[in-house]
C-alpha cells in the first residue's frame, strides 16, 4: 500500500475529530517478561529508511518522537523521562501532556522549529514522516534516525530493540521484546488447531484492512480469518457492503469510536451481537501494546482454548509426622501484568484518515 496515495484519497471522503485521552490497559494474563541484561555501548550507527548511515555518539538525554508508536515504544522500555516533545496523537500516553506537542496543522506533520526549539541529542521519526522535513531537521544540526514501516510482529520487535539501542534502553526494550513473544507464543499456541471464525476489521467510511495490513496478522495471529484478505483486498481499501454480507463475518471490529454500518445488519457478527472495540491507540501503532488487542481477540475467538493456554500446573510435596510423602497438584491462571514501565480514547468522531495518522 502506498500511504500518500491513500491519505490523498481518503481526505476526500473522510471527515475527521480525533480525541486522545488515557485508555486504560486491556486484562492481559502474563508470567511477566525474562529479566534480560543488556548494556548500551556508544556511539551507535545505524541505517535508516532514507538511506542515511546515522550515528548516535552518546546515549541520547533529550529524545523527540514524532510518531505515538515510537513514543509508546519509549514509555515501555522505560526511556519516558528522555522524552521532551511528543506529537499530538501521543497525548493518550501516561504524563505526555507535559511533553511538548510538535505536531502541526496537519494528521501527520510536525513543526521543525518547534522540534529545533528543544535541543534534542535524537529524533526518532516515522516512516510517515515526509524526507524533505527530515531533511530540514537534519540541516538544522539535529540526528534523525526515520524508521521503516513495520508491516509485522517481527518488526515490532525488532524495531524495539533499535529502539532501545539508538536510545540507551537495550535492557528494558529486550525484556519488552521477551515479553512480548511470551505472550505472543501462549496466544498461538492456545488456537493452534481451533476454527478460525470469520472476521471483518471496519475503519468507517466503508474502509477496511486486507492482505498485506499490520491489522490482517493481528487478526490471523488471534485465530480469525480476515475476510477482506480472503475476499482479495490489499492493503487499507474500500470492501463494499454487498462483499461484506456475502462473505458474512461472525465477527466484526472496529477500533474506538467507529460505529457498524445498518448495511451489515444481515451478517452473522451483528445477529449474534458478536463485535469487539479496539483501542486504537495499540491496534493501530506497530509498538509493544499492540499485545493487548491481540490477547483480547483470542481470548473472545477461543476463550476455553485461551484459558487453557494460561493454565499453569504445579506439584509441591510434602512430608506427614508418619513419614509418608503426599504430592499436591494445582492448576493457576498466570497472573496479570506487563513489563511495568509505565501504565496505559475517549469516543471520538474519527474516520479511516485519522486512523492511519494514528497508526505510525
């Protein structure tokens, strides 16, 4: 998919109000991550999207993110207090209201001179994010390092871990990584060999995610199957309403704010009242949060399977005043918890566009 093309487009038909506020986190059963040591060593150097070789001489105290998903990404490894300026839809982030807000007019444009303004060691931008503005950071003495679009969980993971490097945090952002895969491992094991229902993932205006999406791997690694992808759509496009009723999901999601068309009144999902809301603040941003809503589509696509999955067994022994050994067997659900740098949208009136903005 080719993300200007389809802002242009969808700017003509979407009318946009984002808010932001604190969401809460969703209930994700975890053992906690694998404590992992990991020393930063600088300088870094690192290729970025543009095809610049750039070097972080010294761990970085002042970063600049311009996107949620790598401010995210810095509250959870634990690099939130480096963080002095933030953009807009990052503002749902625990404390990010003291940040400065460097974003422009615009979904997805930022203020140089505000950015310039802040004296940062580094500036960590999407791959949204034009060249041409970082060029102009660059010009002004500032290192940008632009990220390519994570398009799976692997480059989430990986991304985290450069992430850490570029910033100093490689112990936080490999035990964030750990954690993650855990709690991605337990989810596919738990629907391994399930039935996969049939899923729609509705954006509004008629918009969808298909084949090719960071959404259509979150919904086939919960145990759906994407009917959009099935029904040949790639990347975020328009699906038709007769498309959705005759592909009939029994399922349908929408992200936070995003109402069901009466058009699917017909479908499976809405006679059975079978639909799940998102956060958008983690389905949409390729960044460790996106765990929650992965979590929380295979525990309502497979509950039992899920629960089973979260089982733990454990045999203790013990010795009576006679001398005999009795042998104890119990069965625990893992506890909640995350890796705990930091704690996690109000309904909003928002469309595909905003959506999208959001997403980076």
């Amino acid at each position: 998919m080719r993300r200007a093309t389809f802002l242009a487009t969808i700017l003509i038909v979407a009318v946009v109000a984002p808010v932001a506020s604190a969401g809460a986190v969703e209930d994700v059963s975890t053992n906690g991550p694998s404590t992992v040591q990991q020393t930063c060593s600088f300088p870094v150097t690192e290729t970025d999207a543009t095809g610049t070789e750039v070097t972080v001489e010294g761990e970085p105290q002042r970063i600049v993110t311009l996107s949620p998903s790598a401010a995210q990404t810095m509250w959870e490894i634990g690099g939130k207090s480096k963080v002095v300026g933030v953009t807009k839809y990052a503002t749902y982030l625990d404390g990010a209201e003291a940040k400065t807000n460097v974003s422009g007019s615009g979904m997805t444009t930022v203020v140089a001179e505000k950015v310039v303004s802040l004296k940062p060691d580094l500036v960590l931008a999407p791959n949204v994010v034009p060249d041409q503005t970082v060029k102009q950071l660059r010009s002004a003495g500032l290192t940008v390092y632009k990220f390519e679009e994570a398009k799976s969980l692997d480059d989430v993971y990986a991304k985290t871990n450069l992430t850490g490097r570029l910033t100093g945090e490689c112990g936080g952002a490999s035990e964030t990584v750990a954690w993650m895969q855990d709690r991605v491992s337990t989810v596919r094991e738990a629907v391994k060999g399930e039935d996969n229902p049939r899923v729609l993932y509705t954006m509004g205006g008629g918009y969808t995610a298909g084949e090719g999406t960071f959404i259509n791997q979150i919904i086939e690694t919960a145990g759906g199957e994407n009917v959009a992808a099935e029904a040949g759509i790639q990347g975020y496009k328009k699906i038709s309403n007769e498309v959705v009723v005759e592909r009939n999901p029994q399922w349908i999601l929408t992200p936070t704010g995003i109402e069901i068309p009466d058009a699917y009144g017909s479908t499976a999902a809405v006679k059975n009242n079978q639909a799940v809301t998102l956060d958008t603040n983690y389905v949409n941003q390729p960044a460790p949060r996106v765990v929650y809503p992965i979590t929380k589509l295979a525990k309502t696509f497979h509950s039992e399977a899920y629960q089973q999955a979260n089982v733990t067994t454990t045999t203790t022994s013990s010795t009576g005043s006679d001398g005999t050994t009795t042998d104890t067997t119990t069965a625990t659900t893992e506890s909640t918890g995350q890796p705990g740098f930091g704690p996690g949208v109000a309904a909003a009136a928002a469309a595909a566009v905003a959506l999208l903005a959001r997403r980076e």
